[in-house]
C-alpha cells in the first residue's frame, strides 16, 4: 500500500516513519516549502506591542510549529504572554509549551475549530489579536474576527511556495509508482494514498499534473488526478475534492494516528 507525503521537506520525516512503521511504502513528494520573509517596521512594532504591553492584546493565534519558533526567537528571553495562547495544531503547541507558555488549542485543528472557540468567538469591537503565521495564512479566521469588530495583527514570519525542483521530483514519484505497479501481484489494485494538508498544497498537485503531461507532449497514458485516493485536511478542501468527484476521506489534523485512520477508513470506505 502506497502513500504520499506531501508535507514540506521540514515537517514530513515524522509521519513518513510512522506510516512506513505501520507497513505501508512511503514516497515523499513536497507541495510546499517554507522560505523566510523580511519582516516589515509594522509587523515589528506589533511584536514589541506584544511583549512590551501585555495588556494590549487579549489573544496570541499561532498557526504552526515554524511560525512559533521564529516567533518565540523574536520575543526576550524567558517572557511569558498574559494573554490566551491558541495554537492550531499539537505540534505548535509543542514548540510554545516547551518555552513555558499556557496553550490551547481547538478540537479541530482548522479555521472553523479555531472558530468555535470562546477564546475567540466572544471577542468584538475594542479587542485586539494578534496572529503569527505564514504569510497569506489563516484568512477565514482573519475575517471571521474582523466581521466582529475585532482588531487583527498579523505577522507573517514565512512564505509557503512550491518548490522550484517540484516538476523533477514529480516526474520521479511517476516513474516509481509504475516500478512499484509493476512488482505488485496482480490484484484488484488500491491507488495510491495522497495526502493534501491545504487548499496551496492541491492547486500545485494539480499544476504539476497539467506541467508533466505537457512535457510529455501526450496525456493518452499519464497519470490522472483520479488514479489517486487522497486524505484531506479540513472540510473546505474536502468540499474541493468531492465538486471534483475525486475519492478523498476528510481528517481533522495532522497527527500520526489520525492520518493512520483515515487510511482505514479510505480504504474500507
């Protein structure tokens, strides 16, 4: 059984292992990368705010591991915020806990989770936030707070992108797949399993489909988005996946287990 990380190069090592612990053949093919970004006077000011005036905002919303650290690195050592701390997923909480920070996080791992939480959906006009993440992240949340009056800062310490060697590897992960079908008995097959942790990550999957076959000169034998069965993260992109009439099984975050479980439930489905 075949499964495809695409989780950028600096995150995805922990869940191939794990997938590749649980039997399963692991080809890693990154959607995204993470690349620094200059940080503007504004956004630095917002920091100092931060903490330099405890009281000026009422919630810190940390959207992944990478935003934390470069986060953390940019606050004086040993300083604790006074104001609720959300990270969006385990792995981030993880990263602020082990700087001694109270975290929270929501029940979903997405906008809509950070959503249902009182933390945020009980704060209106005169109340402030303010949000580390990449840069463009987290825009449904954004305007969710904004529609209620609410003051968002955003510092945008990173820029996902796709990777420039992203058509070469893509062009490999094809050639093994048709290694690998070929070693396979000859059984009703099972697709290869992808997963797509964000609406960027499925518009480049898609963009390298179109590229390949083009370099090709022909799509009479390419391979098709349909030729996969895919694990989607949130309900907006499964939304996405199933208008396309793809095969796709929806998980609400991106921890080992939970993606060993919706390969369960893909497969019996």
């Amino acid at each position: 059984m075949i499964f495809i990380n695409t989780r950028p190069t600096s995150r995805a090592q922990p869940l191939s292992l794990a997938m590749q612990n649980r039997g399963m053949t692991v080809l890693e093919m990154p959607l995204l990368e993470l690349a620094p970004v200059d940080i503007s006077g504004r956004e630095l000011q917002y920091q100092k705010d931060f903490y330099q005036q405890p009281e000026r905002y009422q919630a810190l919303v940390v959207v992944s591991p990478t935003a934390a650290r470069m986060g953390l690195a940019a606050c004086p050592q040993g300083f604790i915020p006074k104001c609720a701390v959300i990270a969006v997923g385990h792995a981030t909480a993880e990263v602020l806990r082990a700087a001694g920070w109270q975290v929270q996080c929501p029940d979903e791992y997405s906008n809509e989770g950070m959503i249902k939480m009182p933390s945020l959906n009980t704060l209106s006009t005169g109340h402030h936030i303010l949000v580390w993440r990449g840069r463009g992240g987290r825009r449904v949340l954004v305007n969710f707070l904004q529609e209620n009056g609410v003051t968002v800062d955003a510092i945008a310490w990173y820029q996902r992108r796709c990777p420039i060697d992203a058509l070469d590897k893509f062009t490999r992960l094809q050639q093994q797949l048709v290694t690998l079908s070929a070693k396979s008995e000859p059984i009703a097959p099972i697709k290869p399993i992808t997963l797509i942790s964000s609406g960027e990550a499925f518009t480049n999957w898609r963009m390298l489909f179109a590229e390949w076959q083009t370099d090709r000169m022909t799509s009479t034998d390419a391979a098709q988005l349909s030729d996969f069965d895919y694990l989607t993260f949130g309900k907006r992109l499964t939304d996405t996946l199933q208008d396309l009439q793809l095969n796709c099984m929806r998980i609400e975050h991106l921890d080992d287990d939970e993606v060993w479980q919706g390969i369960q439930r893909l497969i019996n489905n």
